[in-house]
C-alpha cells in the first residue's frame, strides 16, 4: 500500500484558476473520499494524482517518491471510471488480463492473479462471457477488477457507481467496502453522493471550488460541520438553518432570538461569538414534532419513509424547516403543530460561515 501527499496542489486553465493551493497527506491504506458539488474541483485532482491531467504548480508524492511529472503508468496506481471502458470484442477474462499481458507478466501470474479477483468479486462464473452479455452492475465489477489484477499501490475511483441503479449502487457499494477491508489498500474516491462517502470513508474531504471546506470521519463531519456549507451539504434532509439574533444572559451559554421571537439557549459559549447576525443550524433528528412545545406551525407535506417521519413545516414568520415526528404519527397536511428544538444539539455560524458547537 502506498501512502500519497499533495504538497500545494494547484491547477489552473488559462486564466481560470480551478484549484488554487490544495495540500493534503493520504494516509496508507486508508479509504479517503473527495466529496463536493459538481464543478469543485474534486475529479481534477484525482486526475492529477492519476497523471492523467498535469499539475500547474505543487508536488505529487506516492509513497514517498516524487512522481509529478511521471506518466501515469510509472505511478503503480489503478483507477476505475465512472464509464466502464471495458473492451467489447474481449471476454471478461481477456479485459482482466489486457493490461498484465502489455507488461510482459507470465501467463501463470496472470491467471492467479484473475482467478483470485475473480473470487473476490463474485465474477467466476462469467469470466467467459464479453460485456454485452452482463448486467451494468456486472460491468462496473469487471473494472474494478481489471483495476485490482494490477495489484498497484492505490487505487482511484472516479464516480463508478454514478451509472448504476439504486440498488445496485446499494450493493456494489457494499462491495466496494468489503473490498478494502480484504486488501487494505489506499483507495482514493471522488464522489458527489454524501451516502456513498459516509458509508466508505475513512476520512472525508468536503470540497467547494477547489478548496478543502473539512477533513474528518464521517460521524464527525455530520455531529461537527467546521462551515455552514459542510452543514447544509452533508445530511438527509439538509440542516435547516433559521436567522439567528444574540441575546444578553446572565447565563454563560449562548442565548438566541429567531426571527418568530422564539427563544432558546444552546450549549455554545457566549463569549465564543460577537454581536452581529448569526445563523443556527438544527437537523430535523434535532427538531421533534411535540404538541407540548408552545413553538407552532402549520404541517406543510409529510414524508413518510418507513423507518422515520418528516414533516415540512412552516413557522409563523415564514419560514419552513423540516422536523421529525414519531414514524407512525398519525400527522397529516395541514395540522398545526408544535415544535421542540434539542438545544444541545443547535450548530451557530457566524457571519463568514465558520460554526460554533457546545462542548
């Protein structure tokens, strides 16, 4: 396994600067995803790891050796793509062994080395058959196991489950898991899916036009979002965010006033924060639908997804969030309904964007 560093990574086309000054040390055999919007910059620099997009300015080091300006086949990387490019006149077995035979490996190293990714990815029974003949999901498998017979130091996944779908991005997904759990490989994954990276990752790097917006694990990008963007961007439904004004308090914990007037102290220091505008940040976990609240509002739209209830609800100044009900609430459209915000559990950004957390 191959650790991999970006030392002041940037890319530019032109005049148009795509990622400004990137650096970032990916840690061996780790399962690290890119995740952001598209156009952020994140499947420009794993080309740019890749070398298949040249650096602008920086220093790309895997495992511990300079490799900027070499060609991608001097770099012992394998990348899967978000299309197949699978050959359609080889059998399955001929796309696995292509590459092995470019470099003159023996025939008895390429057979073992097909047989066992074969077993690994469950495609025993199809290496004969050429890839008209398989499934989409089948198809993305055979990449990822032309990837794996070159055995390299890390692998690169650029968006491969975006053209399956639901429940075979579900399963393969889970493959993909159980992969890097048998190899323990560095895996590298760009990815605009907030599922896919939160079920993968070691580590997540939320990115927004080209720059590093967070690195953590997944739980704690979701429990402690370091921008209101990371907020808003990880988590089903998205974080509701309500204008927020400061309060004075006798007590040492941060008191807000939302624009309906209502009132509620968080668990966030006081003295953490100014006096200007704030924004707070609830997730709908966080904002239960409890007819005891004096905190009103009109139910909009129930969704009613199995294992939880949301509800869209509007608030007597306008404004709507989505709050969660018990999943057999009896709740329709229309109801009028109260509100209970977990206090312990309210995200503050102040006006850059930056978040505040109780301890």
């Amino acid at each position: 396994m191959a650790g991999i560093q970006l030392a002041h990574i940037q890319k530019r086309y032109g005049t148009t600067e795509v990622i400004p000054d990137f650096s970032l040390d990916i840690e061996p055999g780790e399962f690290l995803v890119f995740l952001g919007p598209s156009g952020c910059g994140k499947s420009t620099l794993l080309r740019m790891i890749a070398g298949l997009e040249p650096v602008s300015d920086g220093e790309i080091r895997i495992a511990d050796q300079p490799v900027t300006h070499l060609p991608p086949g001097a770099r012992n990387l394998a990348m899967v793509f978000q299309h197949y490019a699978l050959y359609p006149h080889m059998t399955v077995r001929e796309n696995m062994a292509f590459g092995l035979k470019n470099i003159g490996l023996a025939e008895a190293e390429i057979e073992r080395r097909i047989t066992e990714a074969a077993r690994m990815l469950e495609l025993d029974k199809l290496l004969a058959r050429k890839p008209i003949q398989l499934s989409g999901g089948q198809r993305q498998r055979v990449a990822i196991g032309r990837a794996v017979v070159k055995e390299p130091g890390a692998f690169l996944f650029d968006e491969p489950l975006s053209n399956l779908d639901a429940a075979l991005r579900n399963r393969t997904r889970v493959e993909l898991a159980r992969l890097h759990q048998r190899l323990k490989t560095t895996m590298v994954f760009v990815t605009h899916d907030q599922v896919e990276a939160m079920t993968l990752a070691t580590r997540i790097v939320v990115m927004n036009q080209g720059r590093i917006e967070q690195v953590g694990s997944p739980i704690e990008i979701y429990r402690r979002p370091a921008t209101k963007f990371v907020a808003g961007f990880i988590g089903s439904p998205a974080m509701n965010f309500i204008d927020a004004a400061p309060i004075a308090s006798d007590n040492r914990h941060l008191t807000v006033r939302l624009p309906d007037g209502t009132e509620l102290e968080t668990a966030i220091n006081a003295d953490q924060l100014g006096n200007g505008p704030l924004v707070a940040g609830v997730r709908a976990e966080s904002l239960q639908i409890d007819e005891s609240s004096p905190i009103r509002g009109r139910a909009d739209v129930i969704e009613r997804l199995g294992e939880r209830t949301l509800a869209y609800v509007t608030l007597r100044d306008g404004a709507v969030v989505v709050a969660e009900a018990h999943r057999e609430s009896p709740i329709a459209s229309g109801d009028h309904v109260g509100l209970r915000f977990d206090t312990r559990n309210i995200h503050i950004f102040d006006q850059a964007g930056r978040a505040w957390h109780g301890n």
